[in-house]
C-alpha cells in the first residue's frame, strides 16, 4: 500500500469510530444510561446525556 492509500483508510476508520460512538451515545441516552471509566486510578461516572451538553 501507498501512503495516500493508507491515509484514506486511516480516515475512514476513524469516521467509522466517530459514528459509532455517536449512536453508542443516542443509545445510552435514550436509556437515561451511563459511561464508566477509569482515569489516573479512580473511577468515574458519566452520563450519557451530559455528554451531549
């Protein structure tokens, strides 16, 4: 592979990822739902809808 060709797949893949956690995110708020993750040790809770504020 060339370097353009590897730049537009490394563009699509990351549109691709985009997207999915755009709908993974529609998803948890229509479910009043939550993200968890981890930072520095500690544990953290966020909700799906403040994550589109």
């Amino acid at each position: 592979m060339n370097n353009d060709k590897i730049i537009e797949l490394r563009e699509k893949i990351l549109k691709g990822i985009e997207l999915a956690f755009e709908k993974l995110v529609k998803s948890k708020q229509k479910d009043d739902g939550e993200f968890v993750y981890s930072k520095d040790g500690k544990i953290y809770f966020v909700k799906a809808n403040e994550l589109a504020k």
